[in-house]
C-alpha cells in the first residue's frame, strides 16, 4: 500500500467517522450515536419491564396460564434492549491494509465481521437503502463488493463524506496492483 497522502482525495469538509490513516493501514470507525432513537426505545423499556417481572411473578404462581406470556414477553424485551444497546454503543469499523479489508460490527461485543482480501475486492460504492418501507425514506450507506454478497455499512454518514470514502477507498484499490477494481 502507498503513503497516506497519495491514497487520500480531497476531504469532504466536516467529517462525522472517525479515520486513522497510515502508510500501513487505514481504519475507518463510524458510532452510531443514535440518541434519540435510545430514548425512545427506553422510555418503552420502562413500562415493558415493569410488564413482563410481574407476569414472571404471575407465571411462577400459575405456570401454566402465564409462562407463554412471560416468554414472550422476555424475548421482546432482549430484542428491544439489544437495539437500544445498538443505537447507543454500535460502531462499525473499516480496517483496509495490504492483504486484506475488515469489517466488523460491534455492540459491546464484536457482533459481526467479514474480511474480503484484498485481491478479490472489487470496489466500493455510496449508495442508498431503503430505510421505511411505508414512507419509502432511504438512508446513505457504503456498499463494498467482493465475493459473495457485497457489505452495506456505515448507515447515516452523510452523502459527501460516503462519496469521499468510495474515492477513497477506489484509489486505494487501484493503487495495489493487484486489485480486480471495476
């Protein structure tokens, strides 16, 4: 991989992820930081909580009226939790070197990862997927192609600094002669 300064194109001013650039390596880590979207999803936690302990409670008195209920119960709110935890802690994180590019998605614990060697990336794209199915909002994201299904990451970054990031890593991928680059 070539020095940093001849990888990087022009910055798109103000940039929201958070990039550590070397001549060895570059990491790339987006927090979600989704503040509002925790807050609701904890004010509908409280109430839920309260909910699902007393008909735990119920369900040891009389397991069998209450324990379906109770599971149930339970297991929506470890999913509600865990996008709560999700829209709070998230990140992914981008970590492209000479051999290979990383991605991992972390919520406390590493959630997710692919790692597509380098020689078989094929290039990386600002595109957009759909968000709302209802409303028909899209939402900004970073899609990179190699084998298999292609990575869509770093949802929510704006459009600038996501076309920035795919010249970025573009001239990154033709700068290592032996990249497949579209």
């Amino acid at each position: 991989m070539t020095d940093a300064p001849q990888i990087a194109p022009p910055r798109a001013g103000k940039l929201r992820a958070i990039y550590d650039i070397t001549s060895e390596r570059m990491i790339i880590t987006y927090r979600y930081d989704q503040f509002l979207v925790f807050g609701c999803l904890v004010v509908w936690l409280v109430p839920w909580t309260i909910a699902t302990v007393l008909l735990t409670y119920r369900a040891f008195e009389n397991f069998d009226e209450y324990v379906v209920g109770a599971v149930l119960l339970w297991a929506s709110w470890l999913l509600v939790a865990s996008a709560s935890a999700s829209a709070l802690l998230g990140r992914d994180v981008l970590t492209v070197d000479s051999a290979t590019i990383r991605y991992e998605k972390w919520v406390l614990v590493r959630w997710y990862w692919r790692i597509i060697p380098t020689h078989q990336f094929l290039g990386a794209r600002a595109t957009t997927r759909l968000a709302d199915s209802d409303t028909g909002r899209r939402e900004d994201c970073l899609e990179l192609r190699g084998p298999g299904k292609p990575i869509k990451l770093f949802f929510g970054l704006p459009a600038q600094e996501l076309n920035w990031l795919e010249r970025m890593l573009s001239r990154f991928a033709t700068s290592d002669g032996e990249s497949n680059s579209e």
